[in-house]
C-alpha cells in the first residue's frame, strides 16, 4: 500500500514566524507584503504569516481580500480551562487564524515541550479547524554524532498523530544549529533529510504522507531561497528572521514567481 504511492504535485507553502517580534504598527509589513503580492506575478505558493498571538486579529484584518492567511505560534493541548497564561488553538481559530506552529525547536528548547505533548497540540489544531505545522529538526551535537535521520524519525513518529493527513498537517524541518545562524546544510544534505522525512510519511500515512507538504526552515533568506526551494521534496519554507521585513519575506516567495 503506502510504499507504491504515486508522487503527487504539492503546492507549496511559504510561512513566515514572526516569533516574540512585532506590534500593532507591524500592520504595515503585511500590508508591504500585500502589496507586493498584488503587483508581481502570482506565486506558485501559499503565503502564511504567523505573528505573536497579539496581533492574530488585526492582521487577520488586514490580511482581508489579499492571498495572505494567517496563523498562530503554539497552542495549548485543551480548549479552555485554568491554564493562566496559556492560549487554546479555539481561541486563536476564533482570532483568525488558519494554521498554528506547533513543537518548533524554541518550544521544546525554552518550554521543555515534549513529542507527546507536540503530537496533543497538534490534535488540538485540529479540534478547533487548524492546520497544524509540525516542527521536528536534530541539534548540532545530534548532527555531529550522526544521529540526524534517527533523531528525525523519532521526533515524526512521536510528534505526528496517527491521523494526520495532507490537508490537516506540514512538516517543518527545522535543524536547530541553523535557525537564526545565517548557517545553512547544503542542498545536499536537505535533499536526504527531505528524502527520509517522505519516506517515513509514505510507510506511515501512505498517499496522505506523499501528499503532505515538508517545509524547510533555517536561515532561509532571499539569497538562499531559489535553490533550497529546489531540492526535492522541499515543499516550501518556513522563515523566522528574514520574514518580518516585507521585502525580504517576498524576495523568498518569488523563488516561486516565474520570470
Ligand atoms: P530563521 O528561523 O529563519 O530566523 O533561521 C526559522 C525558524 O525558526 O522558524
């Protein structure tokens, strides 16, 4: 069964998080982007913007009538309760987000975030009608030991509920020496990882796992964009640092402008 599924044509996605970046006056990236948008070619891509959970609404506002969704950073696992501080994926699909970032290599650094809890935030997005973006990626001593490809198989297996499919779920694949580094793996190296990352999704989720969309993030700028966007199995990018300017985020979707 899953091992014979064909390889179906992906749209990509390119997301942007703005990680604890941005206020209320950072409307005016979005609507640079907008902009951008508008007068260029149409992008062979989705776009996503996901700021602080602050400003969900008003640049869900903004964001109205152009080809910008956007999306949260984390959730909590429960939809509501004594959890002070905590934010529900209900709350923020109530806000207007489509898609939350969950288990991203912070998360799990400065929080302690477990796979199993990632695996429950990731149901909880989609309780409440999110698309949850699953972050997995190997630190530089896993890297140095040559623990990559497990620790990514591990991390997929522990992080990804068993009901995930292409339309509720993307992969991210974040290795966590290169996000905010400006240090990137080669095309290379993407290319294997994004290979295993597939292959692991086929023999789990079969056409479903063909189907779903494995981001890359880590250090991707406008410089990089073209050739990482590339690689096989590289269904588009995830982007911290290099999205919170509206030039550089769009100098990134036009790796998927053509002409
Ligand atoms: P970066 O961050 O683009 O600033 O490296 C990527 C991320 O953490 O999602």
């Amino acid at each position: 069964m899953a091992a014979t599924a064909k390889a179906p044509r992906i749209k990509a996605l390119v997301a942007g998080n703005w990680k604890m970046n941005g206020l209320k006056a950072s409307k005016k990236e979005l609507a640079g982007l907008a902009r951008r948008l508008a007068k260029g070619g149409r992008p062979a891509c989705d776009v996503l913007v996901c700021p602080p959970a602050t400003l969900v609404s008003l640049l869900k506002d903004e964001a109205r009538g152009t080809r910008i969704a956007i999306g949260a950073q984390d959730c909590h696992a429960a939809a509501s309760g004594a959890h002070t501080g905590d934010i529900s994926a209900e709350m923020l699909k109530d806000a207007g987000a489509g898609f939350v970032i969950v288990g991203h290599s912070e998360r799990r650094a400065d929080h302690g975030e477990t796979d199993a809890q990632v695996r429950a935030k990731a149901e909880a997005a989609w309780r409440a009608g999110l698309v949850a973006i699953v972050c997995i990626g190997e630190t530089e001593a896993q890297r140095d030991a040559g623990e990559t490809l497990k620790v990514i198989r591990s991390q997929l297996s522990g992080s990804l509920p068993k009901a995930a499919t292409a339309k509720t779920t993307v992969i991210a694949y974040e290795p966590v020496w290169a996000i905010g580094t400006g240090r990137t793996p080669t095309s290379a190296d993407v290319a294997k990882v994004h290979a295993a990352i597939r292959a692991a999704l086929v023999k789990r989720y079969g056409a479903e796992g063909a189907a779903m969309r494995i981001l890359y993030g880590g250090s991707v700028k406008p410089s990089n964009a073209a050739e990482l966007m590339a690689v096989p199995n590289v269904n588009g990018a995830l982007v911290g640092g290099a999205s919170l300017k509206a030039e550089d985020f769009y100098g990134i979707i036009s790796a998927y402008i053509k002409g």
